[in-house]
C-alpha cells in the first residue's frame, strides 16, 4: 500500500534519571530560602466539577471516598481507622473541599475550617501517611484554591494556623523534590509549590525554584507526543486539570507562562483526543478505568482544534484508525520505564473499537476501587483486547508485598514492538509486532489491523513467529480474547461459526474467524460508572504446533437505527 513507513515506538527515555535538573539547584536551600509566605494574594481556580450531595454527605458525617463509607458519628474523620489506603489518601488530600464551597448550608464554612484545625492537630507527624509527596501537594492545592472561602470571617487563631500550615507544606515540598520524594513522585508537588510561589508573597527565589522543579518534571514526564511517561491516559487528564490552573495563575500575576508549560498543554489536548472513542471516553490502557465526562469535557474546553486531528503518538505508543462512524485505538508501545510503571499495562498490540457512540471490543480496564488483587489482575495480558501465550502477560511484574497498595513495577522491557502504517484507496491498516513472549517461548506476536475506508469492516491478522529461526518454539497454548463491552448483546450463529454483536443503537455486527471456532466466555469490566461487573468476551483457543495464523473480521451487518453522522471524525472530535 502506499504512504508505508516502518517506525519503533517506545515509551519515552530509556531510562530516568534520578537526578535530572537537580544540579542546578542549591547545595544547601538557606533559611531565607525556606522562609514561607505571610499572606495569600490570589487564589488559583479549581477546574474540577463541585457536588452538593457529597456537601450533605460531609455535613452529616458521612465520608464516601473510593467505595468506601466512614460515619464518623460525632467525631473527627482523622480520628477514625481507615477503610483503606485510597480512602485515606482522598480524605487527607482535601480534594473535597470544592463540594463544601457550593453547599447552600451555613455551617458549611465552619465544618471545613473544624476539619482543617483537626487535620492539623492529629497529623503533625511527617512519617504519617498523609505526607506523601501526592497527598501533600493535592491537600496544598486544596487549601489555596478554597482559601478565599475559608478565610473569609475566619478569626485570627485560624488565620495564623492556616498561614503556618500553608509554609510548612511549602517546606516539605521544597525539601522533598530536592532529593527526597521518587523521582516519580515529583510533578505534583512542583506543581503545589509553583501555585504558592504565584498565589502569595512568597520570595522571588522560591518563585525560580518552584519553576526550574517545574521545568524539570516536564522534561522527565511528558513525551514527545505529549503523552505522560507512564503511558496512562488517566495520568495525563489529572496533569492537565493542574495545569490548567497553574497557567491561570502566570496570566494574573502578569507573567508570560513557562513556554515548557504552554506547549505540555497544546500537546497534551490533542493526544487525548486521540485516544477518545465514539462515546466521548478515553480508551482503556495502562491504569484508564472509568472516568466522569465532565472531567474530560473541562479539559477539552480549553483546546483549539487543529484541521488535521492526531491519529499517530508514536512516542507514546498509540495509534487511532477512524471511518465513518468506527473508530478503533491500538496499543502499539513497549512498557514504561521502571519508575513508572507501577499502574501499567501489560496490554502489548490490544485494541479497541467503537461504533458512533457505542463501544464494542474493550480492554477490561482499571478498577478504581476494590482490592489491590483485583487491580493487578486487570494490568495482565489475558484483561485485553489481543493474544495470549499459555496465559502469560507479555511482561514480566516484580513479585510484591500482598499488603501494599503500590503496583507491580515491570521488571523487564522487551524492545519496543515495530509499526507500519499504510495508507491506501482500500483504507488504513496497522502492522506491529512485540518480542514480550520471546525469551520464555521463543515466540513473537505479529497483529495487523485494517479499517474500510466506510467503516463497516474491520480486519484482523495475528500470528506467532519464531524469535530465532534456527531454534524454533516448541508446542504452545494460546488464545485470541476479545473482550466485549457489557452493553453488547452476543449470540452464536453455529452454521457459521461466527458471533452475532448486537448494540443498543440497533446496529448489529458480525465476528467470523477462519478456520477456528469462537466461543463467547464470561469476563468483567471495570470502567462502568457504578464498579466492576460482568461483561463477556470471544475466545479463540489454539495450539502453536497446529496453526501460528489467524484471521477473523468484524463486519457491521445492521446499521444503527435513526440517523447516523456522515463522518466519524467529525463525531469523535465535537
């Protein structure tokens, strides 16, 4: 086909560099340096949407953070046992203040500055939980966004513990990027200490600090393509929703932004628009489960798009096929780097397709609440779209303590998978091929994908290879698994061995496969708004020795009822 070209993506540096920016900073920070602002002088605004039935919550002492529920029945919620370690860190992070500034109710403003003078008499202790490098600079932010609505009418006592705390997290923060925080704990806490440098009176040496900690982490995380090192789609919306703020505050201040800043978000837009489905939602890779749209609507309100939308992030690793109204997202990138790599994917050549705004092969996604068992189990290869050798993930995650709630690093990053991309009068197709099952069987996994220029076909080609033709891989399991979003209603049609796909737009699709014979399984989705629940998915099961090709294509068969748009682009893009 025409318009070929063969590339290696990957998924930012080789390696991270623990120290990168930090020579520029102090050998020792001086006490001029640590001395913290005395006043708050603009407060940064907070893009994130406010709930007033969380307010009530709160007001009546119910706390619900990350599934779980605390009635603190009279007593402080700091006091309480937490249910768990997301619900701590949510609860300390004070994110949930914006719901407090919008409740009608009076007490409203005093419960907030109580819960803040109890924070900061029970958690003085910086080896507490709630100093952590995120929770801190969220609980940083918190603070100053809500400050105008906390200090208002405050007396003096407040005032004064309010400012104190404002330094002391400050400090914290400052210390911290120096050298102490992971390297992959950074970028918030910049953030935070840019936001108080603009936000206060702060010296202008904190303010040049602040920016070169800033200018640093963006240099470290975000990629060429304007993906976030982690490869995460969640990652980079939460970035922005920061960011966002941030350059908020340069402008009031009269300050032309940071230019690594400015281009971080004019390439961190359209990559997410890249990896939007039909339904307005970010396809489910690397740690993406289920996300609200306004947060998604909020951050795309503030993009100007281009005439010629992103279809390529090679840095990133994704590639996007669109026709008509079928959009398709492929992952095309090699793991993270190790320090980032604690809430990837082991989702090498998965894919995920829509029609219009219905979704119909999904990965399983990421649970954003629930056990952490539950959580690894959906970062294995068998919890996507794509083929699985004798039921291994195509990487290889470090064995890890059961009762910590960090993630499984990966531990090894094979070579970052090949792509072609052509382009033709008979439509786009996707070759790739990753080397994440080539030291344990000697095998390499080849997909290729192609979209008809209409839309109505999608071709699929997996194969195996031998890593090394001179000692070719013995017998081996695998299977092809497409999982299916739980709004897709599936029946098997046994004279042809195919599986009918029927949507609730009233369009119906077909799923055939040469030479094999489907059978649709049970599987489970994550992503759902209201938790984990049960979807199904089509499974192809073969042996090495007997076939190391399949083909199989999804075919629309029944359009959707009512009016359809003419052009998915268009579609995906408003």
């Amino acid at each position: 086909m025409a318009g070929s070209r063969w590339r290696t993506t990957a998924p930012g540096r080789a390696r991270v560099r623990t120290g990168a920016g930090m020579r520029a900073w102090p050998a020792r920070l001086s006490a001029a340096t640590l001395r913290m602002p005395g006043r708050l002088i603009i407060a940064p605004p907070d893009p994130r949407t406010h709930d007033p039935t969380v307010a009530e919550d709160i007001l009546a002492g119910f706390f619900v953070f990350a599934g779980k529920v605390v009635h603190a029945q009279g007593r402080s919620p700091f006091e309480m046992t937490p249910p768990s370690a997301q619900w701590e860190n949510l609860l300390n992070g004070f994110g949930w203040l914006r719901h407090l500034r919008v409740a009608e109710n009076p007490l409203a403003r005093t419960n907030a500055r109580a819960l803040i003078s109890d924070f900061l008499r029970l958690r003085r202790n910086n080896a507490d939980p709630a100093w952590a490098p995120a929770v801190t600079a969220r609980r940083l932010l918190s603070w100053i966004s809500a400050s105008p609505y906390l200090l208002e009418g405050a007396d003096l006592g407040f005032y004064r513990r309010f400012m104190r705390a404002i330094g002391q997290h400050a400090r914290h923060l400052l210390v911290g990027i120096r050298g102490g925080f992971p390297v992959e704990e950074r970028f918030l806490p910049a953030i935070a200490l840019c936001a108080v440098s603009l936000s206060s009176d702060a010296r202008p040496r904190l303010m040049r600090l602040a920016k070169r900690a800033l200018a640093t982490e963006i240099r470290r995380c975000i990629l060429e393509d304007g993906g976030h090192i982690s490869r995460s789609p969640r990652a980079m919306v939460d970035l922005l929703l920061d960011l966002l703020p941030l350059r908020h505050l340069f402008l009031a201040k009269n300050e032309d932004p940071p230019e690594l800043l400015q281009s971080t978000l004019a390439r961190g837009l359209p990559l997410l628009r890249l990896l939007r489905l039909g339904d307005g939602t970010l396809g489910l890779f690397h740690g993406m489960g289920y996300m609200p749209a306004d947060a998604l609507a909020i951050v795309f309100r503030y993009e100007h798009v281009s005439a010629e939308p992103l279809l390529s992030a090679p840095t990133s690793g994704y590639e996007r096929l669109a026709s008509g109204t079928t959009a398709l997202l492929m992952d095309v990138g090699g793991p993270p780097p190790f320090a980032f790599s604690r809430f990837a994917h082991a989702s090498a050549l998965a894919f995920e397709f829509s029609d219009g705004p219905w979704r119909v092969v999904v990965n399983c996604g990421a649970p954003i609440t629930g056990t952490s068992a539950a959580r690894e189990a959906a970062r294995h290869t068998a919890a996507h779209s794509t083929l699985v050798v004798s039921d291994t993930s195509s990487c290889h995650f470090e064995t890890r303590n059961a009762r910590s709630e960090l993630g499984a690093a990966i531990i090894d990053r094979p070579t970052p998978p090949k792509v072609l991309r052509e382009e033709g009068e008979a439509g786009t197709r996707l070759t790739a091929m990753h080397h994440g099952y080539a030291r344990r069987f000697g095998l390499l996994h080849e997909r290729g994908l192609a979209l008809s220029p209409d839309g109505r076909i999608v071709h699929g080609l997996d194969a195996l290879v031998d890593a090394d033709p001179k000692r070719p891989a013995g017998a081996v399991p695998f299977a092809l698994r497409f999982h299916l979003h739980p709004s897709v209603r599936t029946t098997i049609e046994p004279v042809e061995s195919a599986v009918r796909l029927d949507l609730p737009s009233g369009a119906s699709w077909r799923f055939e496969v040469a030479g094999q014979r489907p059978v649709v399984e049970e599987s489970i989705f994550y992503a759902a708004p209201d938790g984990a629940g049960r979807t199904q998915q089509i499974v192809i099961e073969a042996q090495s020795s007997v076939t190391r090709e399949i083909a199989w294509r999804f075919t629309r068969i029944k359009e959707a009822e009512g009016p359809r748009p003419a052009s998915g682009a268009a579609r995906q893009g408003e």
